[in-house]
C-alpha cells in the first residue's frame, strides 16, 4: 500500500517539474522577463527578476496544492489581483508579440486609425475582469 503511494508521489512530482520547466522555459523563450529589463532600463538587475519569477512560481505552486490561508484582507487581495493582472497582461502582451498578431488584424480590418483606443480598451477590459474576479472571489 505504501509503495503505491510512494509511486504516486514520485510520479506527481515528476508531472510538476516537467509541467513547471515547459512555463519557465516558456517565458524565457517569449523574452517576457529580459523585455520588461529591457523596457525599463534596469538589466543589471535581471537576476533579481528572474529570481523574482521564479519565487513566484514556487510560492504559487505551494499556495496552489496545500491552500494556506494568508491573513492579508482586503488590502492583500487587491494587490495580489493587481499583480496578477499585470503578470496576465505581461504575458498577454508577450504572445501577442511573437505571433504579430496586431499588425495581422490591422491589416484585416483596414484599420488606419484607432489602434491605440482598441490595445488600451482590451488592457482595462482584463484589468476590469481581473479585479472583479477576485473581488467577488474573496
């Protein structure tokens, strides 16, 4: 009985890591954590971010399977939603550079003007999602 549940860890945990390594590699590969360095002129401290990353990973995945609770009310679940979104958004922005999916549509479309009211509407409508998410969640 025991063996079987020893197996079912080791298996479970393999899963994890190879599940985690194909996000991080993911993220490294879309330039996501070296864009934001880039953008905002702090590269010399790209391995606090990527330490930053993936300390959040690891605390995610620690939140996410055994469920602590953290005492940090209203104020800690807003900042936690705002992180979240950016962190959606960082990734969002990062797909939608690699498959060039805006110049794409814009072309479809025929769009000459109004480009930037689409990208800020789309930005506030996760925003907006995001915050009533874990407001009504919470």
């Amino acid at each position: 009985m025991w063996m079987k549940e020893i197996l079912m860890a080791l298996i479970g945990l393999s899963c994890g890591f190879a599940v985690a390594g194909g996000i991080f590699a993911l993220l490294i590969a879309l330039g996501v954590v070296s864009d934001f360095a880039d953008r905002t002129h702090t590269a010399k401290h790209i391995f606090l971010y990527e330490d930053a990353v993936a300390a959040g990973g690891i605390i995610g995945n620690l939140l996410s399977v055994y469920q602590f609770v953290l005492p940090l009310g209203n104020v800690g679940a807003g900042m936690f939603g705002i992180f979240s979104g950016i962190f959606v958004g960082g990734w969002a922005m990062a797909l939608t550079e690699i498959v060039n999916i805006v110049p794409i549509f814009t072309r479809r479309l025929e769009m000459r003007r109004g480009l930037e009211l689409i990208i800020v509407s789309m930005s506030v409508g996760r925003t907006i999602g995001s915050l009533m998410y874990y407001y009504y969640r919470w």
